[in-house]
C-alpha cells in the first residue's frame, strides 16, 4: 500500500461500485461509509465500508483492509467477516445519515445543503472526511437549483448536530441506479427517521416496488407515516397479493379506511384476497395474471408478458379464459407457456397451444399442498379457480418461498456467521 496521500474520493461515487479481492473475484458493493464524527471542526475518521454481499447481507469492511479505490472497483484484501453489519451508537453513514442535511457555511452564516462528501488518506494511511460538496439555495423567481461547490469540512456548521427535515435527495440519487430488492436493503438499515424521509422522497411507483421487497413491520411502518391519500395511492401501486398482505397486517378500521380511499376498481380485488386464509392458495395468488380470450393471437401474448412490470414468474405463461378477461373471469381453458408461445407462428391463436393437463387449484388449498404441487410438476406458477371454473387468480412460486421462510428473513438473509479471506477464496 502506498504511503503517499490517496487521491479524494466522493462518497455518493462509491455507491453500488463493485468490491473485488486481489484475484479479482467479486466480494459485494458498497453501500454506504461508516464514519466517526468528532468534537468541533475535526475531521471525521473513516472506520469502513459497508459493502452489501449475496444473499443482501450488509457486512463491514474496515478501511485497513481496503487496498485502492478506483473508478468502478474497490480492491479489498485480508479476512473479510460475514457477520451482518450493526452501526454503534457512536458511528455515522454517510449516505444515510449525511447526504441533504442542511448546514451553514461558517464564513458567510448561509444555509446550504449538502449533497456529496469526500474522504482522502493521510500520510500515516488514516482515512478522514475533508470535503463536503454543498448546493447553495436556488434564487429569484423561477427558484432553479443553486450551484454546488466543494469547501473544506472545517468551513461547514451543522453536521455534527441531529438535524430535522433532512430530505433524502441527493441519497436517492446516489441509489438511482438500485433494483427495488437493493434499495429495501439500504431502507432497512436506516434509522426510522430517515426511512421516513426516503419513503416522502420517493414517487408512488418505486415506493410500492420497496415496500414489496421489505418485512411487513417494515411495510407498517413505513405507510405509517405517509398521508392517508398517498398511503392509498401506493398501496394501489403495488401488486394486489403484496398490498391484501400489508392490510392484513393493520389494524381492521385502518385497512378498511384506506380502502375507502382507494379506486374501487382498485380495492375490490384486495377485499376478495382478504376473505381468504393467509395460508391458502386464494390468500397467497395474485388477481392480476397474464390473461387472454381464445381468440387472441401468439403475437398478442408475447406482446403481454414483454411488459417489464412483470416478474419472471408472472410472465411464464398466459392464462386463457373466455371473456370477461378480468379476474373472476368467464370459463377458465388452460395456459399458454412462454417457451411454447415462442414456438409458435405469431398469428396462431392461443387456443391452439393451451395446456390442459395441469389442474388449477381452489383457493382453499393449504400452502403445503401448493408447495408440493408446483414441485412435484415443475412449475413456477399454478391457476386459481373457484367452482364456477372462473379464474380467480394464480400462485406463484416466489410467493410460495416468501410465506415458506422464516419470519423476518428479508432482513436476515440464510447463512451462519463466518469469516473468508479475500484473496484466497473469494465469494
């Protein structure tokens, strides 16, 4: 390791950069930088890297095992330890906790807020905060964004102290490019506080997205502290089964207040999921499968399941039914599997490849029996239907999983605590 003085580096610039060990193999992504804030005008020390590594388990990283910091990779080296990161009280994240906190300039007494930070190493190979990158307040009457300029962190007031009314921009921007499973795991490691100003922060769609990725407590909590419309709104935003899941955790008069707010075209699916036991098929599908008449076309179906919205499973097949197409719908046929869709000439009609070999299941199957079901036939998702043959909806395998996992295991991801030496076995 060099002992001359490490080039600075922007903190928001290391976010979801890649962590390699010296053979090159993969370890993680950062996610944030822990620091240790300090009396007055000193320069905070750099303790580590939070780096995020599979299944979505945050780890630490301390600042001695780092080698180099380049432009899209961190070189780290020596025993990395699995164990999931806890901040001490006396630590801060910088993403987290420092991005969009306003301060003062201390030669003007301006208020500014804050939007980057940046560390550099010493001579004696310590790593301290020295910049900050600060945006002064828009002017005039069309209120464009002010400029941004970096000062010294000794020219700053404010970061030291709790600050109210944060605001969570420049960290949303930081995690722009993060899939929704991804920035639930930045959420869960935020203070309740800060989880609250990144959900206000956030549009309706990529909070529903969030929401479906974090634990019901979470979920709960979160919606807590939304308006009544918003929370409606988003609660529109999400798929029917994950929103019918998120009610059922509220209290009755509050789920049915919320629904009160919502589309009644909205909330009527969500009321029917929650007639259903949570442990059932009809409690676990979705209302809102890939559904088609007979009369429709190869090309039309693969222009359905082409919509990015949809997860993997979802678009794995299209459910034929005769109309009406929205869930109950008229006679339930069959399904159309992609791979055999793919197969086909893109005017065939799907009524023409409809498999009628797998029987759909009634909503009142027992989560094991649906288990069993989708792996005794290889499936990822399996047909709903009351006994009417009306589709009702269908269950898919990741929802399966989500209901056979332990409580809780979306913040603590399987795998016992260890330790591996990056360099020698990777990850």
């Amino acid at each position: 390791m060099s002992t001359t003085p490490s080039p600075r580096v922007f903190v928001a610039r290391l976010a979801g950069v890649q962590v390699f060990d010296p053979n090159g193999d993969p370890v993680g992504r950062v996610r944030d930088v822990v620091v240790l804030l300090r009396l007055g005008v000193q320069q905070p020390r750099v303790l580590g890297l939070v780096v995020e590594v599979p299944p979505r388990r945050p780890i630490f990283i301390p600042m001695t095992r780092v080698t180099s910091i380049e432009a899209g990779a961190v070189v780290v080296t020596g025993a990395v330890n699995l164990r999931r990161f806890a901040r001490r009280a006396a630590e801060t994240l910088v993403l987290g906790e420092l991005l969009d906190r306003t301060v003062v300039l201390a030669d003007t007494g301006e208020s500014v807020t804050v939007t980057d930070v940046a560390m550099e190493r010493n001579r004696s190979r310590d790593w301290y905060l020295t910049k900050v990158a600060v945006r002064r307040r828009g002017h005039g009457r069309m209120r464009r964004r002010g400029e941004v300029q970096v000062v010294d962190w000794t020219a700053i007031r404010g970061l030291s102290l709790p600050e109210a009314g944060q605001g969570a921009e420049s960290l949303l921007a930081a995690f722009d490019q993060l899939r929704p499973a991804d920035l639930a795991g930045v959420l869960h490691d935020l203070s309740e506080k800060r989880r609250a100003e990144v959900a206000a922060a956030l549009d309706d769609e990529r909070l529903a997205d969030v929401l479906e990725e974090l634990p019901e407590e979470e979920q709960v909590e979160i919606l807590a502290t939304l308006e009544k419309r918003r929370a409606a709104d988003v609660l529109e935003a999400m798929g029917p089964d994950d929103a019918a899941d998120l009610l059922a955790e509220l209290p009755p008069d509050e789920a049915e207040r919320l629904l009160a707010l919502m589309d009644p075209e909205e909330a009527e699916p969500l009321r029917r999921l929650l007639t259903y036991s949570e442990n059932t098929a009809g409690g676990l599908m979705t209302t809102e499968p890939v559904i088609l008449p007979p009369s429709a076309t190869v090309a039309e179906a693969l222009a359905r399941v082409r919509n990015p919205d949809l997860t993997p499973a979802t678009a794995s097949q299209v459910y034929v039914c005769r109309p009406p197409t929205e869930t109950p719908t008229g006679r339930y046929l069959g399904i159309a599997h992609l791979q055999r869709l793919l197969r086909e000439p893109p005017g065939t009609l799907v009524s023409a490849v409809v498999d009628t070999d797998i029987a759909p299941l009634s909503p009142a199957t027992p989560l094991h029996h649906v288990a069993r079901y989708l792996a005794a036939y290889n499936l990822v998702a399996v047909p709903v239907v009351d006994e009417d043959d009306r589709l009702l909806g269908a269950v898919t395998v990741d929802d399966v999983l989500d209901h056979l996992l332990p409580e809780g295991w979306r913040g603590e991801p399987a795998g016992e605590d260890a330790e591996t030496t990056a360099g020698s076995n990777g990850q």
